[in-house]
C-alpha cells in the first residue's frame, strides 16, 4: 500500500470519527460539565447565603442575649428594691412591736410598782396602827388616837 492511501483512508476514519464525536459522545458530555458547573455554581450560592443567615442568626442571637441580659438585670434590680422595701418594713413592723411592748412592760411595771407601794404603805399603816394600838390599850381614849392613826394613814399615801 501506498502511504498517501493510508493516509487518505486514516483521515477519512479520523474525520468521521470527529463528526460522530461531536455529534453524539461531545453534546452529552458538555450537558454534563454544564450541569456539573451549575451545580458547582447553586452550592457556592448556597453557601454564600448560609454564611449571610449565619451571620445573620449570630446578630440576632446576640442582640437576644443582650436582651436577655438587660431583662435580667432589670428583674434583678426590681427584686433588690422589692427585697429591701420588705426588709425596711420588717424592721419599721420590728421596731413598731418592740416599741409597742416597752410601752406596756413600762406601763405594766408602773402598775406593779403602784400596787407594790400601796400594798407597802398599807403594810406600813397596819403595823403603824399595830404599835399604836398596842401603845393605845394602855391610854383611855381610843377613839381619838383611832383619828390620828387614820390621818397618819392619809398622810402616807
């Protein structure tokens, strides 16, 4: 054979193998890189916008933490008022209540010491009139000591 036959029939074969590439084995191929790139190109975007909704949710959680913070410390800050408004009127009520039994232990004490001097000037006039009378019984007029006595008594009081 001749070089220029082979060369002529290898280029023929090459040419029809070229068509029969291009039109059926390269199209698919192209539709699959295409696809290929499409999907390569929808995930980035994705991935772009998960990182913005990430970004996002991160601001937003920390703006509800700061909320958050705020609220706590506002309820802290009620409850301290709130706690040290009922430890003030605990202690107004304490002092009320111990104010109030001072008084009736230094009015019940003022009582008893009363009692306490009348029964003692009763005691002193009963034994006043006991040596009176034992010094009475020896005079004649009893009626008259009787008045002295009794004033002595008054005077006692």
């Amino acid at each position: 054979m001749n070089l220029n036959a082979t060369l002529i029939a290898q280029l023929v074969v090459f040419f029809i193998l070229v068509v029969f590439t291009m039109k059926f084995v390269w199209p698919p191929i192209v539709k699959a890189l295409d696809e290929r790139a499409q999907k390569v190109a929808d995930g980035l975007a994705a991935a772009d916008k998960a990182k913005a909704d990430l970004a996002l949710a991160e601001k937003k959680v920390v703006e509800e933490l700061r909320t958050a913070r705020e609220s706590a410390s506002e309820a802290r800050t009620a409850a301290e008022k709130q706690a040290a408004a009922l430890i003030d009127e605990a202690r107004a009520e304490a002092a009320r209540i111990v104010a109030a039994a001072r008084e009736a232990a230094e009015g019940e004490a003022a009582v008893a010491a009363q009692r306490a001097k009348e029964a003692l000037r009763e005691q002193v006039a009963n034994l006043a009139v006991a040596g009176a009378e034992q010094i009475l019984r020896k005079e004649v007029d009893a009626k008259a000591h009787a008045e002295l006595l009794a004033n002595l008594k008054q005077e006692l009081q």
